[in-house]
C-alpha cells in the first residue's frame, strides 16, 4: 500500500502541475460513495493521496461542478467519477486562483448543470442554459473571465427546474466559468463554460471604414518575406520596392501587422544578432538566395538605431515578453549611445543628430549622379565623402527623442530607473535644442546645415518634408506645434490643385537633378521622394489630425484612402500627384505596406481610438470618435494583439443626445475620453453601470472630451448631453 500511495503522489504532482493530458492517478475509494459525498469522504482521500503537497488546502465545500461532486482545492480539485474519486489539476481558467466565491460560500442541496456553446466573442451574446432539476424559484448567475476575474452577476427565475439567460462575454480570453447561487450557496457549476477569443474586427455598417482592415490585411500579408538566415528562421516584412529585410521597412509596418501577425520577434532577433561592435546596425539582412550574402547599410543613414528600439517596444507591446525585452536592453543601450557619441551621427556643437543632406530620412545625398566606389556603376551618393554636404534633419531627432523616451519605459520596467531618469533628460534636451535650431512656427526645417549652402532652385524654408507627419504621433509635440503641423498640411491641401493629395514626401519638391539617381524615379520633381505623394504621409497625418482635434480632416483623409485603394485594388509607395502609381523598379508590388500600416495606425488608434499605454491592453487609452462623422450611428470594434491574448473590444452607440459605450478587455484599466460634438460644452450626466460618474473635461486643439477612468472588467457608459449645455454637472 506505501508503493502505491508514492506512486499515487508522483501522479498527482504532474496532474496539479501540468496543463498537458495525463493519465488521472489511481482513484481510493475505499467503501461505496454516497450520492452527495461529504466533506469526510473528500479529507480522507485528500489526506491519504498526500493532497497537501500536491493539491493544497481546501477552498471550497463539496459542491456540483461540471455535472459531478467536487471540492476545490488551491492547486487542483478532487472529482467523483463512475469509478471513484480522481484528483485533477485546476482549470486552465483558474490558474491565477480559484473563483473567490468558492471559498466564500457553502454548497446548496439543489443541483445545477450550466451549459453555453463551446466558443464565443466579445460582447456577443452567449445564450447559457441552466438545469436545476425540481427548483423553481430566483437563483444568481456569476460569470468569470479567463483569469477567474468576475465579469457579469446575473439574477435569473428559474422555472420548473429550467432556465437561460444571455450574456455579452468580456474580460481575459481563454476558458470562462461560472457559478449558480441558490438561496446564498453553490448549487451548481462549470468550470469550463465556452472559450472566449478575440480577433480584430471592425463594423460600422459603412464600407469605407469596414473594408478597409480586411484590405489593408490582403497587401500586407503579400509583404512577408521569410527564410532561413544563419539556420535561424527569420520573418519580416518587406518594402514594396526592395525585396530584402529592411529595419525600418519592418518597424514602420509593425504598426498594420501585429494585428494579425504571430511572430513580431525574429526579425527583431536577426538585427540584434546582425548589431556591430560599435554598437550600429545595418540597414538589411543578408538574403543569400538572391546574393545578398551580408547585412549592409547605406552610410547616409542617421536613424537606424532609433528605429530598432521603437521595433523593441512595439514588438513588446504585442508579446508582454518582459524576458524577451531584458535579452534586447544592452543593444538598445549600445544603439543610444553609438547615436550621441559617434562623431558620424552626432553633432557636438548642436548635440543633436547629424547626417548627410537628404530628402528627409532616405538614403541618398544631395548631389548630382556619381559612380559607386565599390561597383564602379553609376549611383546616387549613399556614401560619405569629402563632397558630403553635413547639417540637422529633424527627423533624426524626433525618432531619437521618442526613441528615448520608450527606452525609459523600458528601464523602468525591466532596467535601471536612474537610466530612464537619465534618458528622459536627454529626450528633453533633445527637443529643446531642435525646436530653437529647427521649427519655424508652422512646421520644422528640412535640413539646416552646419555650413552656409544654398540649393539653387528652391525655397528651403517652404520645404514641408514626411518626417513632420511623423513627429505628429512621438509624443515630443507640444499640442499647438502639433497642431500647428496638422493646419499646414490642411492650407496645402486646399491649393493642392489637381493633385489628388497632400500626402508629400517634400513640398515644394528639389529641382531636376538636385539629387542623382541614375536615372531613377526621384530625378524629376514630383517622384518618389522628390515630392511624390505617400500614403504612409496620409496615415501619420490623419494619425495625428485625430490626435490634435481635427477629427473631420482625419476621417476624410481615411475616405480618401478608401476611394483609393477600393478603386484600384492596390496601394503603393508613392503616386505621382495627378494620382498614376509610382513604379520603381521591377521588385515594385502594388502592396505598400508603409502606407498601408499607417492607416491602419490611424483607423484603429485614431477613429477607433485604442491606443495601448503599456503591454498587452493592460492600461489603454480610448477615445472612440464616431460621433465625428455624419452616418456612423454604430461601432463594433475589437483590436487584438495576434502574438498574445492582449485585446480590447467596444460596442458604441449613438443616442438622440448622447452616446452609449460598451466596453471589456484583458486589461485592468482604461483611460476613457468621450468626444463631445460641436455644439455641445458639457455633458448633463455621466454614467457607468447605471452610477452617475465624476469626470473632467479635456481640450484637444477645440475639441471636447469627457475623461475618467474605468478598471477592469469595465462596463457599460452613458454620456448624456442636452443640445447647448453651457456648464458641466459634476456628479459622483
């Protein structure tokens, strides 16, 4: 009998241990069980078993659960089956800890079976059914999410010993349960009711905003390019004119793709891999298949290192990895201070980035065309020679201060805090010194150099360049440089003439040849970079427009997109402005995945309005802004991270003189703001759950937003107005 009860104990370790299917220990019984087995009968095998090792104290009565007597225990549970009892490990859904219920409440003498369909969405209504044989009577329903948090209390009458009910599922994916109360005890239960998922969908009832994330998916999911490097499997995306793993190509698509893409780490896991001694990255990987057969960078380029610790960040977002983000920290350490200390990129007199003159941040200098040093081929100047022309680009600088400012975050999370102190102050500083160098009032100067040169031609101080789109969504603007930026695209789009956008890559354009490409799009005003238009400026623009309340321009910059995309069946990189795409070169696909992200960017986190503070939704900010169009009068709307569980989903509604939002996640609070309409100062009551709420008033730049804060699972609000209200009423 010892021999048997050490092999009993062995069994059970794995069973409360293990998620994976095992064989269940021999079941004891040592004499017949009774048909409403005792507390006894429990202790006895629990204690013979050894379950105070395996399977912890009791915390709970024997009660009826998943159609069987059975005792909860902290680490597991032992259940009555045909043939005796068995021990079992808890519930995937119980992993962070059993209901507390369960130990608040004795069992009842009624049973209660629950049953749901298997799977189910969030805040779509599940129809449970109960029963509860020879009741009949009141009974209360609890509901709990995939973390055994309490998500929905629900009184039901049951009648003839039957009942259902429906609830709108929310909070943490995975396995949800539940528990039926009669008359304050357990009288029945699941502990695997349905599984909650989450994917990310969209439903206004117009196709201009429903099509536009299946679309969008569609090009990017042609932009993966993936292999073997090194015998590692590498997975990214590709430009649409470049058919190699670039890091910026990546990390600007980071923002489209962790919607629905798993695997957001190896990329970032080569290029770390591929950091050089001095701390730099290249551009790209090496592709051996087509040749490339080493990692190379363009030596004009200033911001490849600020792009890695974004990709990082983003990736981490997506994952909650804390282990994965400390095994990245020492590289993004190395990245910052090869930027602010290597004479090549930084200035010491300005103590700001530094970098060849260039369209904005790509790669190729001011100049006419020349021959490559290392092919003897014509080629523009991607090199750095005696003839470089040197000066501040402030978009090195933003990216290097939001850069920055994410790499003190994830000091703080996984790092040192003096260094997040540390680069804070520099992010600061950062700013400071660019702002007085570089911004002109309207908008920041594409290029100052650090000698006196004028580009014939051209008026610099006119120039409007993609990195000022950019800027509008780092957090390094203050709300009128933000804003201000927004307003200069709008006059330019209003004198935009034929041009079907104002989506420029610089504005007004360098004359022919300013820049050699050997022949190459970009020679002639009005290509590529030269001027031609880009989606990805459009999505950051209406990124930031809904950022700094101008919430109409930036739905009818997406309606634009829309049009475009819808009626062509592609998105490219850039057009040119009487709106022909631009085709670069043979690898050109009519997928651009740049623009593509970016408005996605903006239709989620802007028109959406699901912005993650943190990780995983655990902190998030929402600010749904429907009430911005004219024929939205609801929203279903889900955003979910494909490489986790993280999600957040929300069911919006407009009233005659309010609007209503129901809203859950995975998460533990949310930061709400509710955007007012014009014509309205204040709301007349804020509710949430039926309870009148405290709340502030925000100004964004003229628009008015409702504020205050809702913590997990959250739940349904009503913000009410009445049409010309002129005060707030503080209630709560």
């Amino acid at each position: 009998m010892k021999h048997h009860l050490s092999l009993l104990v062995a069994l059970l370790v794995v069973a409360a241990c293990s998620a994976a299917p095992v064989d269940p220990p021999t079941p004891w019984s040592p004499s017949p069980i009774p048909a409403s087995p005792t507390a006894d009968v429990f202790t006895d095998y629990w204690t013979r078993s050894d379950g105070a090792a395996t399977l912890g104290e009791p915390v709970s009565a024997p009660i009826f659960l998943d159609g069987t007597p059975t005792r909860v225990y902290r680490r597991g549970l032992i259940a009555v089956r045909p043939d005796g009892l068995t021990a079992l490990p808890l519930p995937s859904g119980w992993a962070h800890g059993p209901p507390a219920e369960l130990g608040q409440l004795p069992a009842s003498p009624w049973r209660a079976t629950l049953t749901a369909p298997a799977g189910a969405l969030p805040l779509t209504p599940v129809e449970i059914r109960i029963a509860a044989p020879g009741y009949h009577g009141r009974a209360v329903l609890y509901l709990y999410d995939g973390r055994a948090r309490r998500i929905e209390r629900r009184a039901i009458d049951i009648v003839n010993g039957v009942g259902t009910v429906a609830v709108q599922p929310g909070g943490a994916t995975g396995a949800h349960s539940a528990l039926l109360i009669i008359d304050g005890a357990i009288a029945g239960g699941s502990s695997h009711l349905y599984t909650l998922d989450a994917e990310t969908t969209l439903i206004t009832g117009q196709e201009r905003f429903d099509a536009l994330y299946p679309m969008i998916r569609r090009f990017m999911e042609q932009c993966v390019l993936e292999y073997d490097l090194d015998g590692i499997p590498v997975r990214g995306y590709r430009s649409p004119d470049n058919p190699l793993l670039w890091l910026r190509d990546h990390t600007y698509q980071a923002r489209g793709f962790r919607y629905f893409e798993k695997d957001v780490t190896s990329l970032i896991d080569a290029f770390r891999r591929a950091q050089r001694p001095d701390g730099s990255f290249p551009d790209f990987l090496a592709r051996p298949s087509i040749g490339v057969l080493h990692p190379l960078r363009k030596e004009v380029e200033a911001d490849v290192e600020y792009l890695f610790i974004q990709a990082v960040y983003e990736a981490w977002q997506a994952t909650g990895d804390d282990a994965w983000l400390r095994t990245n920290l020492d590289a993004m350490r190395r990245a910052v201070r090869y930027t602010m200390n290597d004479p090549l990129r930084w200035d010491v007199q300005h103590r700001l980035v530094r970098r060849p003159y260039t369209i904005d941040t790509w790669d190729f200098a001011y100049g006419p065309t020349t021959t490559d040093p290392t092919t003897g081929k014509p080629a523009p100047r991607h090199w750095i020679d005696d003839q470089t022309i040197w000066g501040i680009f402030h978009g090195d600088n933003t990216g290097l201060a939001h850069a920055l400012e994410l790499l003190a975050r994830i000091e703080a999370r996984v790092g040192d805090p003096a260094l997040a102190h540390q680069w804070r102050a520099e992010a600061d500083g950062i700013m400071e010194r660019l702002n007085a160098l570089s911004w002109n009032g309207r908008f920041y100067t594409h290029f100052v150099p650090l000698e006196p040169f004028d580009v014939p031609g051209v008026d610099e101080a006119a120039q409007l360049s993609l990195s000022n789109a950019y800027a509008l969504n780092r957090q390094v603007l203050s709300r009128n440089q933000g804003r201000a930026i927004v307003d200069e695209y709008f006059r330019r789009g209003l004198r935009r003439g034929e041009t079907f956008a104002e989506w420029y890559s610089i504005d007004p354009p360098f004359p022919p040849g300013s820049f050699g490409l050997a022949g190459r799009p970009g020679e002639r005003p009005g290509e590529y970079v030269n001027g031609g238009l880009m989606p990805l400026v459009g999505g950051e623009l209406a990124r930031g427009a809904f950022r700094y309340g101008a919430e109409r321009y930036a739905f009818e910059i997406l309606h634009r997109y829309y049009f475009l995309i819808s009626t062509t069946g592609a998105s490219y990189l850039w057009y040119y402005p009487a709106g022909n795409p631009g085709i670069s070169g043979e690898d050109t696909l009519p997928t651009d995945g740049w623009g593509a992200s970016a408005m996605l960017g903006a239709l989620i986190e802007g028109a959406a309005g699901i912005e993650d503070r943190g990780a995983l939704y655990r902190e998030v900010t929402l600010s749904p802004r429907w009430i911005f169009t004219g024929d939205v009068d609801q929203a279903q709307v889900t955003a979910r991270y494909a490489a986790s569980d993280g999600y957040v989903a929300y069911r919006w509604r407009r009233l005659e003189s309010g609007v209503e939002i129901h809203v859950t996640g995975s998460g533990e609070r949310i930061h709400l703001r509710v955007p007012l309409p014009e014509h309205v100062t204040a709301p007349s009551l804020v509710m949430l759950n039926a309870v009148p709420q405290d709340y502030a008033i925000e100004d964004a730049n003229g628009s008015r937003y409702v504020v205050f804060d809702l913590t997990a699972p959250f739940g349904k609000v009503q913000v009410l107005w009445a049409t010309g209200s002129l005060q707030p009423i503080r209630l709560g």
